[in-house]
C-alpha cells in the first residue's frame, strides 16, 4: 500500500494537470515522508533574459533578470528554487536526453529577486527511459532560514551544503555515484540552520556537514527532521509510524503522520496536518486540521480545525515555523489561478500561508510563481 501510495505521488508529480483527489496525494509528495525510495522530479532551465515574478503578501511584485550563474559568494537567501523545463512541453514517459544541459539546472530565486543557475547541482537525469521514469531527478533542498543550500554535487559524487553567502560549501563523507542516484534516487532533510543534512536512501543516516561525523539511523526508521544542534531527530517507519532518535535508538511516539514540520525552536514541538482519510488509493476527505506534539513526551499539546481557508487551499503540505504559534503551509492553487493555457506558457508555483497551531486560522503569505507548462518547486523548510 505504502509502495503504491508513493508511485502514485510520484505520478502526479511529474504530470503538468491532475485532478482533484491527485492534488490531494500530490499535495504531500513534496514532504520527504510520502516519498522515500524515489527522488523528487527536478529540473531548472536557463532562459535568460527572462523575469521570475516573487508577490509579495502586500501585492508587491519584485522582478529579476535571470543571471548565468550562481555568484562565488554574496548571495542572499534564498526565497525558493524550480525547475522549468526550458519552458518546453515534455512527457515524462520519455528520454530527456534531448533537452540539453541548458534545461537541466536547477535555478535559485533571492529573496531580493534574483535568480540564478546551479549547474553545479544534479538535477533531470537524461539517462532516464519509459522504464525508469519515477526517478527523474536530483533533490534540492533550502534550509529554512533561506541561507544554505543541500543538492547532488556530480562532479564530486557526493552531496553538498553551501553558504550562499560566503560560498562554503561542505560535502558529504559518503559517495554516491550517479547509477546510484538514477537506480534507488535520494531524498534529503535540512536541519533549520542548515548544518545537519538526512540522507535518505536504501538506508538513512544525519551527517554533521561542518565536523563529517555520520550517524546512521536504525533500519526500518528514515529521518523526517533534525532540530538544530542536531538533536532531536525525528523518524518514521514504513507505516509513517513517528518516533524519536537518540542514544543510538528510537522511541516510537505512537503517532502517525505523512507531514510532520520542522522542529519549533526550543527543539521539542511539532505540527502535523490531520483528517486525512483515503479510500481505494482516493482521498475521501481533505486534512483539515493541525496539530502539535510534544515530541519529548509524545503528548498532543493542541488540536485546532482550519478556520478562514482560503478558497485554493486544497491539499496542503507542512514546513517550518513562522512564528511562535504559526508554522507556513504551502498549496498548489486550482488550474487557472493564475492565467491558462490559452495564449502562451502557463503561470506554475504554489502559495505560502501561515496557520495558527491554536486556533487554525489560515493567513496567505506569499506566492512563487515561474512560467512553464511543467515543473516543481523547492521551498525552505520543506
């Protein structure tokens, strides 16, 4: 079941349109619990001269033009990365060996609205077939606080963090080889300050990227988030059974979950999207409700039904703590939010919103767009 959930994630991850209750399995594909075993489709392009549009909550709208690359250093944080196909109609059945190196980078967009090329970082892999289509691309993920960058470094088979602003970057005592990547593909999870990095393959294991120390994780458990500092750690098994990782053991919570957030600052709460219910591989009913627990002793500390949805909110997935008592969920808006096909490139991306942990009141955030007739979007603290 967990097996066939995840390729139909996948699935719906790579199509340019889905319906209703495809939204709602896709909505948690984003989230490295729902899709362990298989690597996120990712791709950047590098139309240049192009501009990439950041709203803001206040209706603000920030331009940049697409850069070459990313700079050695000075870089700001990052607002999130995507990828785009060169704007190009694709099916994902077939080989991609014909789209170039151009249309297989990731791109990064500043919070000042920039927007660069990492061609240092894997993305599509162009060996892939009608056969091995699920596995399409090379992970990146964005810390929360925007600063730091984790992806597949090729030339050096291994996996990287880097400082976008004085360019460090650390790589990962394990190597993994590119056949590795196209064959099983890798998930990875960023600690909020970017220092721990979970690898998360055949098996899991928290690299400290700053000292190389390597912790592996119990089989059967896979990271699902790392507080800072490295500690705690939070799993989960292959029934999305959650549980925490200490002492070289895990203590299972008896909690289940397929999103969890980040760890909230004191490293000890948090939150998860609840109400879920699927019948014959169909979500029957949306989540419809957050709620946060207490992770040292696996205690519900608050349960709030959504209050002021806004009406796009559909299947959403959980990151990072806004505040205090918020943390931000992101969606992906009905079809033709934000303009059809008709006419040209559509308009792609998701929203950003904030929900209150004790009252469930839904706040809009901001939107990430970019223009493709296909794609996928990174977000920090994802």
């Amino acid at each position: 079941m967990t097996r066939f959930r995840d390729e139909l994630q996948l699935i719906a991850a790579q199509a340019p349109e889905v319906d209703l209750a495809e939204r709602a399995v896709r909505g948690a594909r984003r989230w490295k619990a729902a899709t362990f075993g298989s690597a996120l489709a990712s791709l950047v392009a590098t139309a240049l001269a192009a501009t990439v549009l950041i709203t803001t909550p206040g209706g603000a709208t920030m331009s940049g033009e697409i850069a070459n690359v990313l700079p050695a250093s000075g870089v700001d944080p990052a607002a999130y990365a995507y990828y785009d196909f060169c704007g190009r109609e694709w099916d994902y059945r077939k080989n991609t060996k014909t789209f170039g190196k151009e249309c297989a980078q990731w791109r990064l967009v500043t919070r000042t609205g920039g927007s660069f090329r990492m061609p240092e970082a894997l993305s599509v892999y162009t060996e892939q077939t009608p056969d091995n289509y699920m596995n399409t691309g090379g992970p990146l993920e964005i810390s929360s606080d925007g600063k730091r960058v984790a992806y597949y470094s090729e030339k050096d088979q291994k996996f990287a963090v880097r400082d976008l602003a004085d360019g460090r970057i650390w790589l990962t005592p394990q190597t993994v080889t590119r056949e590795t990547m196209v064959k099983n593909g890798m998930v990875l999870v960023l600690s909020p300050d970017g220092r721990f990095l979970g690898l998360l393959g055949a098996t899991s294991s928290v690299v400290d990227m700053e000292t190389g120390q390597v912790t592996e994780i119990p089989e059967g458990w896979r990271v699902r988030r790392i507080g800072n500092g490295g500690t705690p750690v939070v799993v989960s098994d292959d029934e999305d059974r959650l549980g925490v990782f200490d002492g070289g053991k895990v203590t299972p919570l008896n909690k289940t979950s397929r999103q969890v957030s980040e760890l909230s600052a004191d490293g000890r709460t948090v939150a998860y999207l609840d109400g879920e219910e699927i019948k014959d591989h169909l979500v029957t009913r949306p989540v419809d409700t957050v709620v946060t627990l207490d992770v040292t002793t696996g205690k519900i500390l608050s349960r709030a039904e959504f209050t002021d949805v806004p009406k796009n909110v559909r299947g959403p997935r959980i990151g990072g703590w806004h505040s205090s008592t918020e943390v931000v969920i992101s969606d992906k808006p009905s079809s033709g939010t934000w303009g059809g096909k008709e006419g040209g490139v559509p308009t792609l991306g998701e929203v950003t919103y904030a929900i209150d942990v004790n009252t469930g009141r839904i706040r809009k955030l901001a939107e990430h767009t970019y223009k493709a007739w296909a794609g996928d979007l990174s977000l920090p603290g994802f």
